[in-house]
C-alpha cells in the first residue's frame, strides 16, 4: 500500500473504491481480510471467504461508500489512514463522525466542486460502471445508497457521472441510478429498500449489499432517501422519538437492551402489531442473514421500546 500524495492530516478525503472498510486498527485486520485490503478492494469475495465466526469479528467498525467524505486525521508511512467518516453520526466516539483506519489507496482527495446539480443515488442493489455506454465494466460491486454526481445527458440508456480518482466519467445503466429525494420519504418507502435486503448475510460492521448489520439496514435504508441516521442502534435511538408500544407501524424501529445495559440490536417493524405478536425485518446476528420474522421469545424480552424517524 502506498499513501496518496495529495492526502493531507486534517483535510478531507473521499472514498474512491465501491466499498472501503473502516478498521478497529491496522495491527487487528487477519488474513482472511486480505480482498478488503487491497487498493482495488473486492468486498463481495472478502465476505464470501469468511466462516461464520470470522463475520463477528469486531475488528470491523463500519463501511464507506464511494464517493463518502472523510476528515483525515493520521497518516502513517506503511499506508494506513485514520479518519472521521463524516456521514456517519457516531456521538459517542467522535461528535465529528465515525472514527477508524483505512488503506490510505482507498482514498483521493475531493475534487473542485462543479456546477451544482440534483445528485443522483444507486437505486439498484448492486451496479457496474463502464469507461463508455455498454462497454465493459471498469468499476464493479458498487452499491445501492452510493451517491454519484451526473456528468451529464443519458446516451442509449446509460448516465454519465463524475467518479473520485478519475479525470473522465464513467457510465451508469440509467435504471439503476434515480435523482436523490428533495421530499422525506414515507417511513413504508424506507421499509421497501430494506425489504429488498432479505437474505443477504450478516457481517458485523457491514454497511453494504455485500454484508450488513442490524445498524447499517437502518443507516443505509435511510440514506437511499438522503436522510442521514447515526451508524450505531443506541445513536440511532437517541436520535429518534420513542412511541407507545402498540402504536408503532411498518418503518418504525424496534430497539433491544439486556438489563442494564446499553441498546444493542435494532429491527425496523415490518407490520402492525397483532395483540402481542409483533414482526421485524432485521440483519440478524443468530441466523447471520436478514430477515423478517416475529419477534422471538429472547427479543420480546429485552424489546425496550419503539420509536419513529
């Protein structure tokens, strides 16, 4: 790894892969994290590579998409980067966003603001870029939520957008992009963009449709619309208004706690409570996948409470 000459310590940054991976430190990643390391990271094969154990691994903290801005705030000479993910609300860490270490490769300095225009948002769970319309892919395994600047008018069904690192545009399939909400969307649309996410495994620290956890189905539902939610379930819960149970509905959040201790699982309710039976659409930690179900036994006892965005 080589660091980029034009990254400064205490000037932003911006992601230039799909996917970057924010680490617990440089001295934690294993070997099984090598996929994710490189400067040209492949996510989808760094996750299909691990074991069921090695997807909790809480060296992990959370995932930046392209184009997501970061405050540096370390570089160090074997090409690591500390940083401040921006976008990310993580109070109880950094009040400037969410701290952690990245190969500094996976970053380029912003470019000159542009003429302004409605940014566009992937609608699509995963989409290819190409370097011209219908050509082959030259940056695959972007994601749904990734905002990208359009570059200009659609050419045969394909959208060009301005990408980090890169001096010319690269070309989008114009059904997987849609111009970013101006309104707030209905908390049932965001419900919708989850529902979308069945199956699709657990990994702790996963902000993507590569992997995901019970946090980032929130964060990154959220952020399909523009609406920037904390990265974590306990500041998520802070940053949202508690209801009476039975008066949740389908997009609001359930939140879990063991006694005396801090929120730490959250679900996003999938249906109208039926007397006591109530149903999640969550990134599950037992079953490592996402899923909807009814609340089982061990999560109607450490359910405290429900809330709305």
């Amino acid at each position: 790894m080589g660091v980029d000459v034009e990254l400064q310590t205490g000037r932003e940054a911006v992601v230039r892969v799909p996917v970057a991976t924010l680490w617990a430190a440089p001295e934690a990643v294993r070997p099984v994290d090598r996929p994710a390391l490189s400067d040209a990271p492949d996510t989808a094969a760094w996750i299909a590579g691990m074991d069921r154990d090695q997807q909790v691994g809480d060296c992990v903290l959370t995932q930046l998409l392209l184009g997501e801005r970061v405050l540096v705030t370390e570089l160090r000479p074997d090409g690591w980067a500390h940083v401040v993910a921006l976008a990310q609300p993580a109070a109880k860490l950094d009040v400037r966003g969410y701290p952690g270490w990245l190969p500094a490769a996976q970053l380029t300095a912003p470019a000159e603001p542009g003429p302004s225009a409605t940014p566009l948002v992937v609608d699509a769970v995963h989409t290819a870029l190409s370097a011209t319309p219908d050509g082959p892919p030259a940056l695959t395994g972007v994601v749904l939520g990734t905002r990208l600047a359009p570059a200009g008018r659609p050419v045969d069904g394909w959208r060009p957008v301005l990408v980090p690192g890169r001096a010319d545009p690269l070309w989008a399939p114009e059904g997987d992009l849609v111009p970013l909400p101006a309104e707030r969307p209905e908390a049932k649309e965001v419900l919708a963009v989850a529902e979308r996410l069945r199956d699709l495994v657990y990994v702790w620290g996963g902000l993507s449709t590569h992997g995901i956890d019970c946090s980032g189905l929130v964060h990154l539902a959220w952020r399909r619309y523009g609406i920037t939610l904390p990265r974590d379930a306990d500041d998520q819960a802070e940053a949202t208004t508690p209801l009476a149970l039975d008066q949740e509905r389908p997009g609001d959040l359930y939140f879990f706690a063991r006694p005396g201790r801090r929120i730490h699982h959250v679900g996003i309710v999938s249906t109208e409570p039926q007397g006591e039976t109530r149903r999640m659409l969550h990134a599950c930690y037992v079953k490592r996948r996402v899923v909807e179900e009814q609340l089982p036994p061990d999560r109607e006892a450490t359910l405290v409470g429900a809330h709305r965005i």
